[in-house]
C-alpha cells in the first residue's frame, strides 16, 4: 500500500507469505483429519489433492443444500383437494415392479421429503450404479447426485410441484400426461471411482408424490417416488447400425 523503496517492505512481505504458507499447511493438515477412511491414499501429494476435492465437493452440497432450504421455504404449501394416497414399504416394491422388471436400467426410489433419506430403493439399483446396496441405507438421496444438479432436482421435486402417484395411475393417458410434464435429468454416481473420481451416470428422472408409513412416528410422512431409467448414448447402443448413429 505503501511506494517505499526500502528493503524492509520486501522482508516483511516474505514475512506475510510464510506466515500463510504456514497457516494454509495447518488447515489443510486439519482437513485430512476430517477426511474419510475410504478417501484416503498414500503420499502426500495424492492424500492433499483428494482432502482438498472433498472438501469443495463438501462446500458444493451445502450451497446447493442451501439453495433447496430457500426454495422450500418459498414454496412449503401444498395445494388443498390434493388426493395423496399412502403405501407401505412392501406396497411400494409391488407397484414399482411393473416399472422396473421390464427395463433393467429402471429403478424406482421413494425419498422423504422431510429429512432427504431415501426411505425404499429397489433392487436393482444397486447394480445400475454398480455398487453395493448397503450404501443406500440412512443415506441422503442428494448425496449421489453431481453436485451441478442439486439445485435441479430440488426444484423439480418440490412438494407443490408433485403429480400425485395415485391420481397418475389412474388411467393410462393421465400417467404418459404426467410423465411427459414432470420428467427431468439428473447425473448418479452410487460411489465407485474411475481414476480417483466419482462416475457419474445420466437419468431420467420422473417423479411422484404419495405418503409412506412410518413406523417409527405415528403419522405417515410424503415422500418423492421417482422412477429412474439410465440414458445411453445413441452412439454406444448396438441396435443402432453404425452408418445410422
């Protein structure tokens, strides 16, 4: 801030600059404590780029986390004469099965809509994320998504904006009307790396609103049922001849 020609100002700046160099190192050294088991890799290079990506995938959710909280304060009504019909756990597997069993890149999931935990999640999720099914248990739906598209799937699943699953299956025309209207596309990782990064995955996403009964609280809690079918790409899908893709 200061034009002094003197050699103090350069020893003082160095000063500075040692003194956040030093600060830096004892943060980033206090993140790797905080860095998950299954995170960590030898060589400190390798354990301070890993420490310092979660940590801005960390930032990254609660910003988006964030964006939902404002979102639902806006929108928290739900509109009245909505007909919202509720379902047990075993119901849901049965009626999701008409879904899922014709497609193996379907898998349907119901997460609640107050705490963000997935609540049912089908079978053959698992696989289509290429992961293992105990992932999913007490897990945030959101946590498997990009973090580019949270925002996204919040403001599509917003109670307000919710067909409701049982007035959609009503009648073949209603459901193709609802799915058309309400369908989005979100990224899904279930956890496994390639070369040290998450995998994403594309999916569309078409989502519901119906009541689950829990057993642990007296009164059923609404909860999004989405139906997820994985994109291909039409260049990789082999019924496209290759003159043709």
């Amino acid at each position: 801030e200061q034009d002094n020609p003197s050699t103090s100002g350069c020893s003082s700046e160095e000063s500075a600059k040692a003194k956040t160099q030093k600060e830096l190192l004892r943060t980033l050294k206090e993140l790797k404590r905080h860095l998950p088991a299954d995170k960590r890799n030898k060589g400190n290079k390798s354990s301070s780029l890993n420490t310092l990506k979660y940590a801005l995938r960390c930032v990254r959710q609660v910003e988006a986390n964030e964006e939902y909280y404002q979102l639902l304060m806006t929108n928290s009504s739900q509109p009245s004469g909505l007909d919202v019909s509720s379902y047990t756990i075993k119901e849901i597997d049965s009626i999701t099965s008409e879904y899922t069993l014709k497609n193996n890149d379907n898998f349907a999931v119901a997460i609640s809509l107050i705490t963000g935990k997935i609540v049912y999640i089908s079978d053959q999720a698992a696989s289509i994320l290429n992961c293992k099914r105990g992932v999913f248990k007490d897990a945030r739906f959101v946590e498997f998504l990009t973090p580019q598209d949270v925002s996204v799937f919040y403001s599509f699943t917003t109670r307000y904006r919710l067909p409701s699953w049982s007035m959609c299956t009503g009648a073949e025309s209603s459901r193709s009307d609802c799915m058309q209207e309400k369908s989005f596309f979100c990224r899904i990782s279930g956890g496994k790396k390639c070369e040290g990064d998450l995998q994403y995955y594309p999916f569309r996403m078409t989502p519901y609103l119906m009541k689950v009964q829990d057993k642990v609280h007296s009164e059923d809690q609404f909860c999004c049922l989405l139906l997820a079918e994985k994109v291909h790409s039409g260049y990789e899908a082999p019924r496209i001849p290759s003159d043709k893709r």
